[in-house]
C-alpha cells in the first residue's frame, strides 16, 4: 500500500477487542487481535509518514443481540430480566 502512494490505513473493530465479554470468546479475540495488528502496522510505517488507525464501531440495533441472549438464556437457565439486566450493565449506552 505504501508504494502504490497510500498513506493512511484504516480497520474498523469491535469493542469486545477491548473490555472482553462473557460467552463472546471469538469475537473478543478476533477483535483483539485486529487491535494489534493495528498497532503493530503503525510501528512499522512510521518511518514511511503513514497513519494506521482504527474505530471501534458503536452498536448497531439489529436482532443479533436478541439471539444472543436467547443463546445465553438456553445454556444458563436464568431468567430473561435478570440476564438483560446483566448484559446491558457493561454497556452505557443500556443495550446489550
């Protein structure tokens, strides 16, 4: 990228990458490893004057999170207000 001209290189994560989530395994390692990889990136073109960056996305209202608790609801056997009320406690935003 850097001898086709590119400067600035951008990935785009999730925040699992950062803070982890129960029953998320795979999505917080993905997103953890897109997060190093991005650091990695900007130490090695640093001396080409090139930026790597990278966002964490925000959340989305999709029904993904629905069926996530339905899958955490059918392995934990807890009820359906006491496991929202859980999930949304990591987030500030009061969603899942």
């Amino acid at each position: 990228m850097i001898k086709k001209g590119f400067r600035r290189i951008g990935y785009l994560s999730q925040t699992a990458g950062t803070t982890g989530r129960k029953m998320s395994r795979l999505i917080c390692a993905a997103s953890n490893r897109l997060i190093c990889l991005t650091r990695s990136m900007a130490v090695d073109t640093v001396r080409a004057m090139a930026t790597v960056r990278e966002c964490h996305a925000g959340f989305a209202d999709t029904d993904i999170p629905e069926n996530v608790l339905d899958n955490i609801l059918s392995m934990t056997q807890q009820l359906r207000e006491q496991k929202f009320a859980r999930l949304v406690s990591h987030n500030r935003q009061g969603r899942p």
